[in-house]
C-alpha cells in the first residue's frame, strides 16, 4: 500500500514546522500531526532573538510577514541590587534585530509561508498517540485513523504523549530543568518604549527572571522565569511569586497599578539541554523541546527549535536520495547537533551554573556593562547574536573590564 506522506512530522511547533518546510522545499512529501486546532495560542514568552529571526528568513524565502507581531528595538537588563543596563540597537533600521509575537501567529505565519506546496499537509486536531515500525517504515496511531510514511520526526515539544515519546524517554526532568508563567496585561505602564523588552533579575529568582515582552496593541507578555536547579527555586509557587513581585517590586508596582490581566495565568515547562536524551533512531529523529534543546543562559528555546528542524530536514533529505533511514544514517544528525550546538549549550549551561549562585558578581557586571561605552557595545553585540564565548576569550573584553571605572 502507498504510503500517506515520505515523511510524518508529529508536533507543528516551530520545531516540526521547520523540519517540514525543509522537506516540502526539496519535493519531499510531509506530513504534519498537531493535536491542537489552527492558530491555537501557546504557553510562551514569544520572543524572538535575531537568530530565530535570520532562520525564519532562511526558512520562508524572506516572506515571513513581521508587521504580525512587535519589532524591538531595545532591551533592558535589571540586577538583583536594583541597577539596570539598557541597551538600544534601533541604529539598524534595515535589520530586524528582535520581535516578540503571540505563539500561533508565528505558527501561523511558517504554515502560510508553505502551504500552496504541494508536498505539504497538515491535519489539526489530530493526535497521535502511538507509533511502530513497519516493513519498510513507520505507522502513527491517531484520533483520525493510522497513517503511514517512511520515517518520522518527533516535535511534539515538552510534553509528548507518553507512547510516542522515543524509548519512553521524558524530555522534561522535574529537579533540573525550568518553569515558566506567563500572562498577558493590557495598559502596563512602559514609558512610551513599547519596542523595549525587559528582564528583571530579582534577588528572589535569581538567576531566573521576570519579563515584560511588550506585544503588538498595547498588550504586554509578562511572566517569570524558574530554573530548577537551584535549591531556593524549588516548591515555589509561580503565581504566588508573580502578584508578590508586581505588587511588590519597586520597580514594577507602580506599572502595574492600572494595568488588567487579559485571559488566564498560565505555566508550563522547559526542558534545558541534557547530555542524556535520545536525537535519532531507526527510521526516526527528535527535535526542538522534545530533544530537550532549551537554552540554559535565559530559557530561550525556539531558535534552537527552528535550527534543530533544519537540521532534521537536511539529514532526511539525504537518507532520502540514499533510501537509507538506517540508525546509522540518522546518526549524523546527532553528529550536526554535537558539533554545531551542544558546545555551545553545555558552555552556556557552565556559565549558568557559574553565575547562577553569584547575584553580587551579576549586579557587578551589570553595573559595568552600563557604565563603560566600550562594554555596552559589547552587550550590544551579545544580544544581538554574538557568541558569549568568544567574547569571555577576547584579550580587548578584559582589559575593558580591568580598565573600566569600579
Ligand atoms: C512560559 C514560557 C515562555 C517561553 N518564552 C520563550 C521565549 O520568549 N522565547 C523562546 O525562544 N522560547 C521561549 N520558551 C520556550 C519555547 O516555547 C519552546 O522552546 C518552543 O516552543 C519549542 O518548540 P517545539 O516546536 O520544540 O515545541 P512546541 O512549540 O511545544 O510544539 C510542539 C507541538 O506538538 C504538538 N503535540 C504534542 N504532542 C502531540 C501529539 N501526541 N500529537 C500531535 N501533536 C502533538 C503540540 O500541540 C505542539 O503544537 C518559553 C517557554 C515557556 C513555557
């Protein structure tokens, strides 16, 4: 029997959706299973970084439409002792440097940038909730009846259906990972920048944070940001935390004394990088947050999500013109994301841990980045894309550091 798709892609976050852009692009027959209906909201913060930006470009032939969400233009970091850095890229006017969007538009948006291609389905409100190999390739078990295809691609973000989760592996682990809450305000007071994003890295959540993502019409994205793996951090309870730190931050209450919560509080999990989880198998390979792929450094999980489903396309293009679906064959994705990622996240986990315990050393740094010109320029640079590491090993950091006023 014919089967439905060349490839099934369980889960249309931004993970899954990449992965089949990918594939549609290069005529290779997707198709996509979400469990939610079209454009449904999700639990996020929905901020997107530069390089989010640059591969949402890459993936849509740059048609992603982003008068769909807020531009920023600027960011503002505040410390545990009160001081602040703030930082304004608006310089490039021809760059789009960061955005927030609400989660289903930005789903939304990557859907209509694919969906006159003919090698492209996707069916909503379709869960699936089993999967096996067959002969010659895999069967998913959904709501809608069994479908068929050659291999698969597991995104179905931190919370998977058990059974279909590879070899019963849980992306999530409750003592390390993070949790986060998010809600939506009308009317808080940003002192006009609404193109401003703020991190709050109070004493109480260090080194987690609250934020205030500004969203198009007057609508702010506000929550706060848990890892587990700090001791202070565990049984908290993230609601109670929230209304005590709007109600009683000196920075915050005054803000929020006019402003009213659209819609419900709600809270979900992420899965930080781990050494232990499974990438790819026989005839399958995971990506995004069900790969566990969040960022430690603040949390940031859909730029790894869209890289890791590019990767997933390419390396499943190629088993493709080799018919070859093989453990072995898959094994290069690990190998991409080994070399090209995990680097780089265990780096930033290192960092985290470092840092993590230390709110005075943070404080101190901060108080520096915002008072040295040539420092702020490199925080420009860092959060607009560069790499922290090559930064903490340049000479010319240091001797900022060193030679900048205490
Ligand atoms: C409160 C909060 C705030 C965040 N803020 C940010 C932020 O500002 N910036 C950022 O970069 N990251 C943020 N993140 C992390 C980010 O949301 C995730 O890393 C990102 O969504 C991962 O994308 P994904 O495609 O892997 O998974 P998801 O976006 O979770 O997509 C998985 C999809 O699979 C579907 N699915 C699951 N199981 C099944 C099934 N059995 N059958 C069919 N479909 C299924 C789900 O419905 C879902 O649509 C935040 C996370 C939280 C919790």
């Amino acid at each position: 029997m014919p089967e439905d798709a060349d490839i099934i892609i369980i889960g249309a976050g931004p993970a899954g959706l990449s992965a089949a852009i990918t594939l549609a692009k290069q005529d290779i027959r997707v198709l996509v299973i979400e469990r939610e209906s079209a454009g449904k909201e999700k639990v996020c913060g929905g901020g997107l970084g530069r390089r989010s930006i640059r591969l949402l470009d890459e993936l849509t032939n740059n048609s992603f439409d982003y008068s769909k969400g807020n531009r920023i233009n600027k960011l503002l970091v505040g410390a545990p002792d009160g001081s602040d850095l703030s930082l304004d890229f608006s310089g490039n006017k021809s760059l789009i440097t960061g955005l927030t969007i609400v989660r289903g538009m930005l789903e939304d948006e990557m859907v209509r940038s694919i969906n006159d291609n003919r090698n492209f389905t996707i069916r909503y409100d379709c869960e699936a909730t089993k999967w096996k190999h067959t002969d010659n390739g895999v069967e998913v078990e959904t709501n809608l009846g069994l479908f068929s295809a050659k291999a698969l691609v597991i995104a179905a973000g931190a919370h998977p259906t058990r059974e279909i989760e590879p070899d019963g592996y849980s992306p999530f682990n409750r003592e390390s990972d993070a949790i986060a809450l998010r809600a939506y305000f009308k009317n808080v007071d940003q002192n006009g920048n609404h193109d401003q994003i703020e991190f709050y890295f109070f004493k109480d959540v260090f080194p987690g944070y609250f934020w205030i993502f500004p969203q198009k019409e007057s609508i702010c994205n506000v929550g706060v940001y848990l890892p587990l793996r700090y001791k202070h951090q565990k049984g908290v309870n993230l609601q109670s935390l929230f209304y005590e730190l709007i109600q009683e931050q000196s920075t915050l209450a005054g803000r929020f004394q006019n402003a009213s919560l659209i819609g419900k509080i709600e809270s979900s999990v992420l899965p930080l990088h781990k050494e232990k989880r499974v990438l790819s198998g026989d005839r399958f390979l995971v990506v995004g947050d069900s790969a566990s792929l969040v960022d430690d450094l603040a949390g940031e999980g859909i730029g790894n999500a869209l890289q890791s489903g590019i990767w997933a396309g390419e390396v499943l293009h190629n088993a493709f013109n080799n018919n070859d679906f093989s453990v072995e064959s898959l094994r290069k994705y690990d190998l991409i994301i080994n070399r090209k990622l995990v680097k780089e996240l265990n780096w930033h986990a290192r960092l985290m841990r470092f840092v993590g315990t230390k709110p005075r050393l943070f404080s101190l740094l901060v108080r520096k980045f915002s008072t040295s010109l040539s420092l702020n320029v490199s925080a420009n640079k860092l959060a607009t894309g560069a790499s922290f590491k090559r930064l903490l090993f340049s000479s010319n950091f240091w001797i900022q550091i060193l030679f900048s006023k205490w």
